[in-house]
C-alpha cells in the first residue's frame, strides 16, 4: 500500500475512533441514541474485557488496526492505548499511562451506568405509557 493511502487510512482510522470515543462518553445524553449507545458501549467493554481475555486487557480492534497502519508508516514504539496516544501528542506531555487507562475506564464505566439508568428509565415510560393508553381505550369502551 502506498503512503499516501496509508496516510488517508490513518486519518480516516483517527476520525472514526475519535467519533466512537465521543459517542461512548456522551450519547446517553439524548434519548434518540440511547438504545444504541448502551449497545455500542456494551461492544466497547465487551471488546476490552472479552477479546481483552485472549489479546490483553483493554483491546480494541480499532486500535490495533490503525496501529498497524501506523506502524506501515514508521512510527514506532506506540502506547497499547489510543486515548494516551492522542493525550501526549495533543499535549507535548508524556501522560502515565495507569493513570490514562484509569481515567478511560472510570469515563466509561460513568458513561455506561449512566445509559443503562436513563434506558430502563425511557423504558419503564413507554411501558406505563402503553398501560395508560390502553387504560383510556377500556374506559372509553365502558370496560373497567
């Protein structure tokens, strides 16, 4: 593969994972991305935890593939964690990485609680909502 490819891969690679950082810290904010912010943060943990179990603690897929590509275009001696990678280069500082994958997972975890919460919430609303309808419909039928 060529460099320029490889450059465009690693943007692309850069965007999406950047993206899907994001979207795990904050779409349990609105309602609309709930349902599939707790599967896609369920995915994360899943991935870091079950494929962690064979690859290491903490893997993602997305991480090591643009690794790999990194890694085509000469960089070398890259941290095991993306969030550490980007923290250094956008801060000149070179960050612990414990203390970085520290406050990953405690993000995460706050961000995963907090969806699993505001789901069983909107649920239990549409579900007393579903009874209160068809409560209205009994009565107007002279049933109940």
């Amino acid at each position: 593969m060529d460099v320029s490819m490889l450059r465009m891969l690693d943007q692309t690679l850069f965007l999406l994972h950047a993206a899907l950082v994001l979207f795990n810290l904050t779409g349990w904010i609105w309602q609309r991305t709930r349902r599939l912010h707790l599967i896609v943060i369920g995915l994360t943990f899943g991935s870091w935890v079950g494929l962690g179990a064979w690859y290491g603690w903490g893997y993602c897929p997305m991480t090591d593939w643009h690794w790999q590509v990194k890694t085509a275009l000469g960089e070398t001696a890259l941290p095991a964690s993306y969030v550490k990678y980007y923290a250094d280069a956008l801060t000149g500082k070179a960050w612990n990485p414990a203390l970085v994958d520290a406050w990953v997972v405690g993000l995460a975890l706050t961000a995963l609680v907090l969806s699993v919460v505001l789901n069983w919430r909107d649920w239990k609303r549409r579900r007393d909502r579903g009874c209160e309808k068809a409560t209205d419909y009994a009565d107007r039928d002279g049933v109940g």
